[in-house]
C-alpha cells in the first residue's frame, strides 16, 4: 500500500510537471507545483483507498490542501496563485468521470450514466467549494504567517 502510495504521488507529480510546461510555469517553480499536484492526489487517492470516503469528499479536502498550499506558495514565492493552483489541481480534474458519463450514455446504459454523471457534478462542485472556501481567508492572514520578508518572483 505504501509502495502504490508513492507511485500514485509521482504520477500526479509528473502529471503536474507536464501540465506546468504547457502552462508557462517558469522552471523554478517546478518543484513546488510537483509538491502541491501530487500532494494534492495522494489525499485524493489515501482518503478513497485507505480511509474508505467518497470520491466527493475526497476531492474536496484535496482541493482545500491544493488550494491553501497554491495561496501559500504564491505568497512566500511572491507569484500569482493561479501559477501553483491550475497545475496543481490538474490531477483532481474529473476526465475520467465525463469520459464514463457520455460512455454509458452512448451505451444506452442509463443507471451507470446517471451514476458517474451525478459523481462528476458533485466532483466539479466539491472542487469549486474548496477553492472558495479558502479563498476566504483574508490575504492579509496568509501574508502575515508566511509572507515576511520574501523577494519578488524571478528577483535574485
């Protein structure tokens, strides 16, 4: 179980890194949206398989861990939230969910359509929940915890 775990984390790291290219992340931050997507899915993944919730629920405390992680990193790094949170939230994105959705459908298989089709939606909401949620703490909290004395991004 330990060995799938740590599996499980480089694939969604990798999975991150890959997407952080193709969004423009600068290659320093690299490291930090590796940390945050794979950090992000192994709570995903170890509240599913190991603790036995929802899949719901499951992305819903991993988008709250991705989410205050991105808003952390995006203070001490003195860089755009958006930098850390869309690569990072990259694994918890329901394809596979929309993909079984419209295969049943196709399939004239309404029970198992309707199933994963209610999963996404409840998916896709729990994730827009966790991001607003955190964004509700003010700024000036997070600035005050993790923000003293931090260089600008790409400063030297």
């Amino acid at each position: 179980m330990i060995w799938e775990g740590l599996l499980q984390f480089l694939a969604a790291g990798f999975g991150t890194m890959a997407f952080s290219v193709l969004f423009s992340v600068p290659r320093e931050h690299y490291p930090l949206c590796v940390f945050i997507g794979g950090a992000g899915w192994f709570i995903c993944w170890g509240m599913i398989n190991i603790f036995h919730t929802g899949a719901v629920e499951a992305n819903f405390a991993a988008t709250v861990f991705i989410t205050l992680a991105s808003r952390i990193g995006s203070t001490v790094k003195k860089c755009p939230v958006t930098l850390f949170l869309i690569a990072g939230i990259f694994p918890e994105v329901p394809g596979i969910g929309i993909y079984r959705t419209i295969y049943y459908s196709m399939l004239d298989n309404r029970e198992l359509s309707l199933h994963y089709g209610r999963e996404t939606l409840g998916i896709a909401i729990a994730m827009v929940l966790g991001i607003i949620l955190v964004f509700e703490i003010p700024q000036k909290t997070i600035n005050r915890i993790f923000g003293k004395n931090r260089k600008a991004c790409g400063s030297s």
